[in-house]
C-alpha cells in the first residue's frame, strides 16, 4: 500500500470501528430499555391471568368445600375448566401441599411458570390447610404476546425477570437497514476526519516549508531575520486590531515574516554598513523588495503574497520604491508591514545607532509619509502588546523582543 494512503485507511478503519461499536453501545442500551419494559408487561400479564384464575376458581366456596371434604377428583375436574377460559395456561391441578401465605405465588420452573393458589371461600375468610391448586404457564407463549422479535428464553445466559424467567435479547440481529446506516456513517464520519487530517498535513507541509527558508534566512542574514519576525508578530497585532481575520491575517503574517527575505540578493557589506549608502549602494538595497517577490512567486503556496512584500518600501505620498505608488494603490498589508517596518527599525537594536524610546519612535512615525490611519491604530494599542496573546498556528513565536 502507498504510505499516503496508510493513514487514510487507518482512520476509515477506526472510524468504522467507532461507529460499530457506537451502534452496538445503543443495542446494548436499547436492549436494557427494552428489558426493563418487558420484564414490568410480562409482570403484569402473569399478575392478571394469576389473579383471574384465583378470583374465578381458588376463592371460591365451591372449589373449597371439595378440598376441604377430600373430594380432590371433583374438584380437579373444576380446575380442568381453566386451561379452556385461560389459554395462555397449560394446565391447572389441585395438590396436598401446604398453601401460601398470599393468594398466589409465581415461582420458575425452567421455562415453565409454577403458580401456586391458596384455595379460600368466597369471603377469603378460611383458608384449605393442606392443599394447594397449581397452574402452569409456557413462558414462551407470554413472551410471544409480550415481545414478539425482540426477546428469547434463554435459561443459561439471559438475564433474570422478576419471576425468574431468564430472558436475553437478540442483539445479533443486524438489518440491512443498519448496515447501511452504518456504512454511510462510516464514510461521512471518515471524510470529515481525512479532511481534517488532510488540512492540517497541508498547514505542516506549508510550515515547514516556511520554517527552513526562515532557517537559510537566519544563516545569512541574522539581524534582518530578527527584525522580520519582530515585524511579523507587530504586524499580526496591528492586523487583529484593523480587523483582518483568519486567511487574510496568515498571509499578513507570512508575508511579514518574508518581507526582507530578498536581502538575501544584497551584498552583506552593503546591508550591514554602518555609514551613508552611495547611490550604487542604495540602488542595490532598493531591490530587496524585487527579489524578496521573486523569491516567493517561485513557491506556490506564497505565491499570493509576492504583492505584499514587494509594496513594504512604497509611501503614501509616491516616495517610496520600487514603483512609487500612492496611498490608494498600495495594498493594506503592505501599509501595515511598512509602518511596523520602520518602527521595529528605529526601537530595535541595530549595529551603527542606539534604539530610541517608542513615545519618540511615535513621533517620528507620525512625521513620516505613511499610512496615519494605521500609525494612530499602533499608537493607541501599543501599550496592549505585552499581553497579545499570537494564534497557535504562529511559528518559533519566541516573546516579543521590543520593550513596550
Ligand atoms: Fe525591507
């Protein structure tokens, strides 16, 4: 089997586990249901042939007056009318035997039912001392009335009801019906898991694949790198606050985090001199934004944000480069990664000056051609910074670096 499809059929197979166990679960809770609602029918059913037969034969006068007299033929032929009025009765017979206390008791006998009468009077006031009447009952046929499919007797393994009889439900008894609901759930509950599965693998892919170009970035380019991901986290802060949500903040955070990668294509020298940038020098700085979009047009999952890193330089007032745009073709998150640019460039450490205060950062900020709607957004919410808690799917956050 290909190993891109070992997962998948793994949680297809668990997932088909889960649902047939799922659906024996509810077998087994709708078999204790059920029991309970047969054991009460098949309690009273018996209750009311036993009372019937008590009150029509056994507390009658009659019957104990042969008792009493020993005249057990005749009253058994009485008691060969009951298995004709009660046809659930298989047979009813007068004994010697001591009576019971109650009018009647059900005791099992295997798959029979043993009820034994007291034989009284009509008034119930005297009661025969030394014999009894006896009817038997087929268990099965009462369970037949009572639940016809669901429930069998089973003497050995089934579960015991009140008089003894031991029951069990049939719980092996799939339909098709169920199978097919099962099946369906199993591919709806599996899809929606391999999907998942499917997303988040993606989301690693793309992460790792991120992390190893921030990796080879680092390598090179040690302060840009540090800078690019302080600029990455205040740009993810600055986004939340504008309002930018789910895909949109990802690929702002992403692009921020790239931004400079193109300095990768410039001379160390020239990135790290402390002094003033000949012309030459700042030509050669001035495609960094060129070849940080070429880098990523050339990977398709940041293809998309080629835009964003190659308009981080540009200013509101066409001063900017590569292509000295305007404020209202410049897009939003280029805005916003050029204005966390230049700040985390002046509150930052750098090799040829000392980081000033943010309150001055503020100020020069508020001088400068950006976008004033998002320099006043930082001002106002740069004090809830420390506490900005980054999403989980942010990499290498490592704690914001700026003091605040
Ligand atoms: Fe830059």
């Amino acid at each position: 089997m290909k190993k891109k499809l070992l997962i998948p059929s793994i949680i297809v197979l668990l997932t088909a586990f889960a649902v047939a166990g799922v659906f024996l679960l509810m077998q087994l809770y709708i078999a204790d249901k059920s029991f309970d609602t047969l054991d009460r029918a098949l309690k009273s059913l018996i209750d009311l042939q036993a009372s019937a037969a008590y009150n029509g034969y056994f507390a009658w006068t009659k019957m104990y007056d042969l008792v009493m007299q020993g005249n057990l033929t005749e009253a058994n032929a009485l008691a060969d009318e009951i298995p004709k009025s009660f046809p659930l009765v298989a047979s009813a017979e007068i004994i010697q035997e001591a009576p019971p206390e109650e009018n009647f008791v059900v005791g099992a006998d295997g798959e029979l039912l043993r009820i034994v009468y007291s034989i009284r009077d009509d008034d119930e006031f005297r009661t025969a001392p030394n014999a009894v009447a006896v009817t038997i009952i087929q268990a099965s046929k009462l369970l037949d009335i009572v639940s016809p499919n669901g429930f069998k007797i089973d003497m050995t393994g089934g579960r015991k009801t009140t008089y003894g009889i031991h029951v069990s439900a049939n719980l092996m008894h799939i339909s098709l019906w169920n199978i097919i609901a099962m099946v369906l759930l199993t591919v709806l509950f599996a899809s929606l898991l391999i999907q998942r599965y499917v997303k988040k693998t993606a989301f690693f892919l793309d992460t790792r694949g991120l992390e190893s170009i921030i990796y080879l970035f680092e390598q090179t380019e040690k302060m840009s790198a540090s800078h690019s991901r302080n600029v990455a986290v205040l740009a993810l802060f600055l986004g939340k606050k504008l309002g930018l949500r789910g895909k949109k903040l990802r690929n702002l955070y992403v692009a921020a985090l790239l931004h400079d990668i193109g300095k990768i294509g410039v001379p160390t020298n020239v990135i790290a001199k402390a002094g003033r940038l000949d012309s030459k020098e700042y030509m050669q700085i001035k495609q960094h934004p060129v070849i940080s979009a070429r880098i990523l047009k050339s990977f398709k999952e940041f293809e998309r944000l080629s835009p964003i890193v190659l308009y981080h330089h540009e200013r509101e007032d066409g001063s900017g480069y590569p292509e000295g745009l305007t404020g209202k073709d410049i897009p939003l998150e280029s805005k916003i990664i050029a204005v966390v640019d230049v700040f985390e460039a002046l509150v930052g450490e750098r090799p040829y000056r000392n980081p000033i205060h943010s309150f001055s950062a503020f100020e020069k900020l508020k001088k400068m051609p950006l976008d004033q709607r998002i320099v006043k957004v930082l001002i106002d919410n740069y004090s809830e910074l420390n506490s900005f808690q980054p999403p989980r799917w942010v990499l290498s956050y490592s704690p914001w670096l700026l003091g605040v």
